[in-house]
C-alpha cells in the first residue's frame, strides 16, 4: 500500500528537479499549462508573468509563458521572455529559431542582430535563416536567397560554398531528405517555403495545369441555390472532415446573424460518402450551402489550406460570384456585402487581410481574402499564387506555405509593374477577435482533431 504513493513522491520530486522549480513554482507551472490548454489563456498569462518575476530566468517559466504570448499575439512579450533564457541556452537551435521569429514579428532588429551574431557560432544553417529574417524587416531584396542557403546548409553542409544557389537544387535536396524519411527542424521547414521570383516567371512559361479536382464538377452539379439572387459573393472554406464537424454548423448560425450569401464547403475527405452524407444533411438544415469534395488520399494535411485557392477561379466560374475565402474556425460578425462595395468603390481589383507582420508568412492573412469575378487582376494574382503552390507543394512546401504564397504572389506583381490595386480587410474584420471569440469547447475540438490526428507538417 505504501508503494504507490512514493511512487508519485518519487515521480513529483523528479519533476520538480527538471524543471529547476520549488514545489510551489512547480504548481502554479502545471496550472498555467493547464489554463493554456483549456484555452483559458488570458489566465494562463498572469501565472506565468507571477511565476517570470519570481524566477526570471527559468528556462521552462519563460518558453512556456513565450507560448502564451504567441497566443495572444503579444509577439514583443514573447520575444523579452525568449531573449531571457538565449544566453544560458544559446545551443538550443529551436530556441534561437523561436526567438528570432518573435523578434521579427515584432521588428525588433536589436535582438535580431544578437541572434544572427550567436547563430554564427552554433550552426551555419541557422545563421541563413536569421540572416534572412534580418533582411527581409530591413526590406533587402535578396532576403530569398538566405532563405534557401539555410536549407542547402543543413541538408548538404558541402554545398555552402558551392555556385549552385538555384531554387531546383533546394528542391532536390527535400526530395531526398523526404525518401530518407530525414526529420526537418521547424526552421528549415520554413525557409523551405521562401523562393525567389525568378521561379515564378519560369512557371508562367508553361500552360498551367487543371486544378479542378474529378469528383467537384459532380458535386457542383448538385449545388442547390435557394435563391439565385444572393449568391454575390459566395463565402469559400476548405477544411478537413474534423474541422467540417466541429465548426460547420456554428460557423453558418454566427455569419447569418448578417449575410444571406452562398457559404461554400470545399472538403478534403478520406471516407467520401460519410462526407457527402454529412454535408447533405448539413444543407437541410441551413439555406444557401454549397459544398464539393477531393479525396484527401496521397494528400498532407498542409494541401487542405491550399486547395481553396487553386479551385477558386473555377468556383467563381461557376457562381458567376465573387469569392470571400475563408477559415472555418471563427466567430462571424462582418457584413460581407460592405467588402464588396467599398472594393468597387474605391476601385479595388481583390483585398487582403494585411497582418503588417514583418516576417514572409506573417504579412498578410491569406484565410481572410476576396476576389472579384471577371476582374483581370484578381484572376493574375489567384493563378500566380496557384502555380506558386501546386509547384512549392511538389518541390518540398510545409505548413505556411499559403501564407507564404500570398505574400509571394503580391511581390511578384509589384516585382513585374502589374497595374492593380489592393483593399486592406484589416478595417473590416478583427480576425483576433473573430478566433479568440470562438467558444472553449470548440476551441478544444480544433485542438483535438488538429494534433489528434497529428499537426500539419
């Protein structure tokens, strides 16, 4: 009988000893990361910062209580705790990549200065990639190629200093490292993503290939409009069956509390009918749903947040609409018919949710974007950035990949004096606000079927 409890004695003190906390410490510790994952994150925050005053330079206090930052996106918060726990730890690569994303994220140069400086004598590859966050808030124009020179370096350290700094040999090295089954730290993953323009130019060269999945046109077929009259614009969202189950339904309830239009679901399914019969039924309870399927088969998670821009032309086609993309995992109180006419009236070809983020995948929003129909330049944009995507996706993309795309397509037009203009949703929509408002419960569903299922890669 005495046994199990000097088990978990034995078990505590051990706990206690990893992560250099009195029991007390240990305590309010475990309940922050409780509050963080219940989503009780605002409480979460002032544990952490009672816990950061009592021991301020505590490795596990300051990246937890880093990670509650992130969520609120508190990027200078996260930063200063991050930059705390740098100099002790300053082999820790993950840390350094953490660290120098959230001080890019909030323009901190400073800190960024620091890294790059204590990078250079922990590991080449990381050294590139900061060197690349650097450049790119400083606004140079070859940031790209410190980019792709972290990734050559870790993967082939030989090549550092070789002439070969073409975006094909890049690609080469992640198919191998893919058939090898070689794992990626998330650093590499990132700067994966980012090419330099001249790959755009050589994939407008070729006639683009037909994005329309087999089974959509059979299912657009069976779209049934309640009223033709309110289908401008249609409401994109492409999303998994688990995300489809969790949010669906309370993602139609909130955006009809002020929009009547078309809400369209795009799915990436591994059981088809399941899916097909889910979204039947989900068309019997609300009005104006649309919905198509593609087999998530052979597919990563991370093509479920791609796929909506490489069927957008099509649908917007088919709608004779304009298109609002959209994620599914918010809380909806925009009227989308003002989108629509401050973009004609300002004479706006497409809008994006500008972050102001001076990182590549955190200057624009991507999830939040509205095309119009028949507009020259929305169609210019949506297929550069599908080509951009389709090509990445194949060549070595990871998770961001969209977030990337987007800002590379928007580049790419200012790049080749493409004559458009671009209205900021930013004034819209709180999209913060429209996550954060998202109930618990379902926070906790997205939480479950997102890393139940294991995370994007």
């Amino acid at each position: 009988m005495q046994q199990k409890p000097n088990f978990y004695l034995t078990r505590f003190v051990t706990v206690k000893d990893k992560y250099g906390l009195p029991y007390t410490g240990l305590i309010l510790y475990y309940m922050m990361a409780y509050s963080l994952r219940y989503r009780f994150v605002q409480f979460a925050r002032i544990i952490g910062e009672l816990l950061q005053g009592r021991f301020s330079m505590n490795y596990s206090v300051n990246s937890m209580l880093a990670y509650v930052y992130r969520q609120l996106n508190n990027f200078e918060g996260e930063c200063k705790a991050l930059m705390r726990i740098v100099p002790a730890n300053c082999h820790d690569i993950d840390l350094l990549f953490r660290a120098s994303e959230s001080a890019a994220f909030s323009g901190d140069v400073d800190s960024l200065v620091r890294l790059r400086d204590i990078a250079a004598q922990e590991s080449a590859a990381i050294h590139f990639h900061i060197k690349g966050l650097l450049a790119f808030v400083k606004g140079e124009a070859n940031y790209a190629v410190h980019f792709q020179e972290a990734v050559r370096s870790f993967l082939d350290p030989e090549s550092i200093d070789s002439s070969d700094a073409s975006g094909k040999s890049v690609s080469i090295l992640l198919q191998k490292a893919y058939k090898s089954g070689r794992p990626l730290p998330e650093f590499v993953r990132a700067a994966s993503n980012i090419r330099e323009l001249s790959i755009i130019d050589e994939l407008l060269k070729v006639d683009g290939p037909s994005h329309l999945p087999p089974l959509l046109s059979d299912a657009l077929d069976g779209t049934a409009i309640t009223d033709s009259g309110l289908t401008n614009p249609i409401v994109l969202i492409s999303c998994s069956t688990g995300y489809l189950r969790v949010f669906a339904d309370y993602y139609i309830r909130t955006f009809r509390r002020k929009n009547l239009n078309i809400v369209h679901f795009h799915v990436l399914a591994d059981d088809m009918e399941a899916t097909r019969n889910y979204l039947e039924a989900l068309k019997n309870r609300h009005s104006n749903v649309g919905y198509s399927i593609e087999a998530l088969s052979g597919n990563s998670q991370t093509y479920i947040t791609l796929s909506r821009f490489l069927i957008c032309r099509d649908l917007m086609k088919h709608y004779n609409s304009d298109v609002l993309i959209s994620d599914i995992d918010l809380c909806v109180y925009f009227n989308l018919g003002s989108i629509g006419r401050e973009l004609r009236t300002q004479g706006c070809d497409f809008g994006l949710f500008a972050l102001g983020y001076r990182v590549p995948w955190g200057k624009f929003s991507i999830g939040f974007s509205y095309f119009r129909v028949a507009n020259h330049a929305s169609d210019v944009y949506l297929d550069v950035l599908s080509r951009y995507l389709v090509w990445l996706y194949s060549n070595g993309g990871f998770f961001s990949m969209d977030m990337v795309g987007g800002m590379m397509a928007h580049e790419y037009m200012l790049a080749r004096g493409h004559d458009f203009k671009v209205l900021n949703l930013s004034g819209f929509a709180d999209l913060m606000q429209m996550h954060t408002k998202i109930p618990k419960k379902l926070q906790r569903g997205k939480i479950e079927v997102k890393f139940g299922n294991g995370a994007p890669q």
